[in-house]
C-alpha cells in the first residue's frame, strides 16, 4: 500500500534495543547495509562526515551491519561496534546485524527493497554499502548503489533538507 512509511517498522541497535523508525520521524534519513571487511569499507568515513555536516538540519545515517555477501563482517555486533567506532569514528546509529536478502530478510529492508528497487527492476541487494534515501515523510526516494560515494549523495540528501 502506498501509504505504509518507515515508522511502521522497528530494529534492535547495535547494543541490543528495539528501536522504532518513528525516533526518526521528520528527519531526512539515508539506511545502509555495511560491513566491516569490504572494499567499501571506507564509506564509513564519507558517511559520518555527512552525518557531521548534515546532522544539525535534520540528517541522520542509519547503519545496518550485514554477513550476507561473502562473509565481510563476520564478528558479533560488539565487534561491529567497536571496529567501526575505532577505525572510523562512527556515531551515528548502528544495529544490530541483520539479512537483507533471502527468507531471513529484516521487514525494514524488505519494505526499502520494494520501494526503490535496482537495477532493471530487481529487489535484491547486490552487495555492502547500498544505500536508501528516506524523506523527512517516511518515503523512500531512491536507492543508490554501492560505488556511490557518500560525498556523490549529498546534493540529493541536501534537497529533501
């Protein structure tokens, strides 16, 4: 239904707690699946600097750790957490790990993967670092693939600010 939002789902963060998409409601958000142990990687950094620049106006990143493609981030959401707080110095929101694909696939991305699908109208998540841009509404406006840079992102989160 074309009415369904983000606010209708929730996750476990990184430490454990369910937290429901509605403590997000009215911010421009952009979700991503990571992994620690990936060429893309690197985007952590791209993505806390929008999430430092941006923040103020109402711009939130929400990670999404993920195993699913060839086992890049095999260690446990602790492990998760402190890599990417000591290696990239993240302080946006992390969860805990889920599976964006295949019957185990989380609701939320279930619902992101039917709002904006890829390319040539597929649904699957091709690899790490996918990422959904959500309005300050709940929608999803697009879905980018894993080569964009975060930096690329920034005019497109910029307008929905």
């Amino acid at each position: 239904m074309a009415s369904e939002t983000i606010y209708s789902f929730s996750a476990k963060d990184i430490k454990g707690h369910e937290v429901s998409m509605d403590d997000y409601r009215g911010k421009v958000l952009l979700i991503v699946n990571t992994a620690s142990k990936c060429g893309f990687t690197p985007q952590f950094e791209g993505l806390q600097s929008l999430h430092d620049e941006l923040g103020e106006r109402g711009f939130e990143v929400l990670g999404f750790p993920c195993n699913q493609f060839m086992n890049q981030d095999p260690g446990n959401d602790d492990a998760i957490s402190q890599f990417c707080s000591l290696n990239y110095g993240v302080s946006f929101p992390m969860f805990a790990k889920i599976e964006v694909n295949g019957d185990g696939t989380h609701p939320l991305f279930r619902f992101l993967k039917r709002e904006a699908k890829g390319l040539m109208g597929s649904e699957k998540v091709k690899w790490n670092f996918t990422k959904f841009l959500v309005n300050r509404e709940g929608q999803v406006v697009r879905r980018y693939a894993p080569t964009a840079k975060p930096a690329d992102i920034r005019a497109d989160i910029e307008k929905l600010l």
